[in-house]
C-alpha cells in the first residue's frame, strides 16, 4: 500500500463501486460521475443502502432533486460528519455537477462503507 494517499482514488474504480451500491433502486441509472447524480436519488440510494433507517427511500419523488440532494447532504453531513461540497439547490440545477467536487465527495463514502457487505437490496 501507498502511505498516506487515502484520498487518491481512481474515479473510475469510484464510480464502479457506486454502480455497485446503486444497483437495482428505482430511477437511479449511474453511468458517471456527474449528470447521474442531479436528481439526487443516487446519492439518497448510497447511504439508504448502508442505512436504510436514514433515509426512506420509497417515499422520494424524482422530480424532487432539490429535496433529494439537500436530505442526502443533510443526512451525510449529520451522520457521517460528511461536509457537502455544494448546495441541493445548485446540484439541481446545474447542467452538470462538478466532477472534481463529486469525486471528493462520493470518496469519502467510498473510504467509509467500502469495508461493509453488501446488503442485498
């Protein structure tokens, strides 16, 4: 192992492993590291995955982006002391989520839950 790099991890071994997590919730398709996560649902499916008492993930509406990203960093930030990179309000309506600041923030569940067994869904 490298030292103290934790935080240098391919996007691409991230975003596989996100696929990995959100496989099979409803409306979550994730194909990248940007556009799949504005409605918010993906973000909501990983920690619902890991705590499903979090988050009731039936109950979102995919319309919702707003809500559904601002409840994930919500929950993310007050259970995991995940601080969000940006704003409910901004993930919606950006035409695309940063990608630098979606990286850092998906691997900091990645570096969290990585260690935990799949649940099947």
């Amino acid at each position: 192992g490298s030292s103290g790099s934790s935080g240098d991890i391919r996007p691409s071994k991230l975003l596989t492993w996100c696929q990995q997590q959100t496989e099979g919730y409803q409306h979550v398709n994730v194909t990248d590291l940007t556009t799949s996560w504005r409605s918010g649902l993906a973000l909501c499916a990983i920690i619902h995955r890991f705590r499903p008492e979090l988050i009731n993930f039936d109950s979102l509406n995919e319309d919702d982006a707003v809500e559904n990203n601002q409840l994930a960093f919500d929950v993310a930030e007050r259970e995991f002391g995940i601080p969000p990179v940006t704003t409910g309000k901004e993930m919606a309506s950006a035409q695309e989520p940063d990608k630098l600041s979606m990286v850092m923030y998906l691997s900091k569940f990645y570096e969290l839950f990585r260690g935990t067994p799949l649940r099947p869904v």
